[in-house]
C-alpha cells in the first residue's frame, strides 16, 4: 500500500514525520513487513535520528551547514547547489522494518523529512509491503 502526505515546510528543519509513517503502517494493516518512506524532491531528503533532544536537530542543520556551505563557486542558476548537496548526503529514503504491525524504531528514534531549500510545499511517501 502507498500513502502520500503533503508537508509545507516554512524553514530548513528536519520535521518530524513518525507520527504520519506510523498511521501509515496501522492503516495497512501490515503486522511483519518493511515501510519505505521516500522523498520525491532533489534539495530535500529523510533520516532517521534522535527524536528526544531537540539539539540533536539542531546539532545536524548545524554540522550539515558547515559541511556544505553556499559557494559563490557553484553554477547552478537556481542558486541552491548547498540544499542539493545535504539532500544527497542525507538521502532520499529510509526502510523500515515491520513487526507486531508497529515500525520497528528504537527508543530514542524518529523519523525526519529534511528540508534544505524552504519554504515549499512538499511531499513525502510511505510504502508498506507485507511479507
């Protein structure tokens, strides 16, 4: 089963998207499987990381800005070569595994769409398939 989310982004953040794969997972039904959650744009991407301190985010954006910063080098006309870069680092996807028809995440892990070219109006999928 697919699910499609919409998510307008304001600013570059990683938005904390469990709460959506989750319901994702419930609706299919799915009780042993994977979910794949996946994003369709090129200067955004999805991780899983800490979701109990806030500072981790913030520690990330941080760590990804000095890793990839804006260059007046960079020849792309649309003038977001930094935000094209940090997604493909980031990734466009994560798998998921299934059971007990819950995402198996560990205690202190959340599921994030990282945005890096804000603001948009984006979207995100969740693929659940069953063994």
């Amino acid at each position: 089963m697919l699910y499609e989310y919409a998510l307008p982004t304001r600013r570059e953040d990683f938005y904390n998207i469990t709460s959506q794969v989750r319901k994702a997972v419930s609706k299919s039904g799915v009780t042993s499987g994977t979910a794949v959650v996946f994003c369709p744009h090129t200067t955004a991407g999805i991780t899983i990381n800490e979701n109990a301190d806030p500072d981790v985010v913030q520690d990330m954006l941080l760590g990804l800005r000095e890793a990839y910063p804006d260059r007046p080098q960079f020849r792309h006309a649309e003038g977001n070569s930094a935000a094209h870069l940090k997604a493909s680092a980031v990734g466009s996807s994560v798998t998921i595994i299934i059971e007990g028809g819950k995402p198996l995440l560990g205690t202190w892990q959340g599921v994030y769409f990282c945005e890096f070219d804000p603001p948009r109006n984006r979207k995100f999928y969740v693929k659940v398939v069953g063994e």
